[in-house]
C-alpha cells in the first residue's frame, strides 16, 4: 500500500520518479549508517563476545 500511494504523489515523468526514489533511499540509508546504528550498537549484545577467554 505504501509504494503505489508514495508513486502516485510524486512529482513527474517516471524517470524523475525513480531518481527522486533512489535518491530517498539512499538519504535514509545514510541517515541510519550515521546516526541511527552507531547510537543502537551500544545496546546490541554482540560486542559481548567471550571468545578467547
């Protein structure tokens, strides 16, 4: 439900469409790699690792 109603309010031909997508995309990928997991990774129990003790 979510992609056709983001389709139909976007502006533009679809090749403006998929550029204005892509370019989404990458902005929250981004968004997440800098902000988002480095503030959750404290909280991950993967950095307990009893490996060699």
């Amino acid at each position: 439900m979510m992609y056709p109603w983001l389709w139909r309010h976007l502006p533009g031909p679809a090749p403006v469409r998929i550029l204005i997508l892509a370019v989404a995309a990458v902005a929250v990928l981004a968004v997440c790699f800098q902000w988002v997991f480095p503030a959750v990774a404290p909280y991950m129990p993967f950095s307990d690792t009893t490996v060699g003790e």
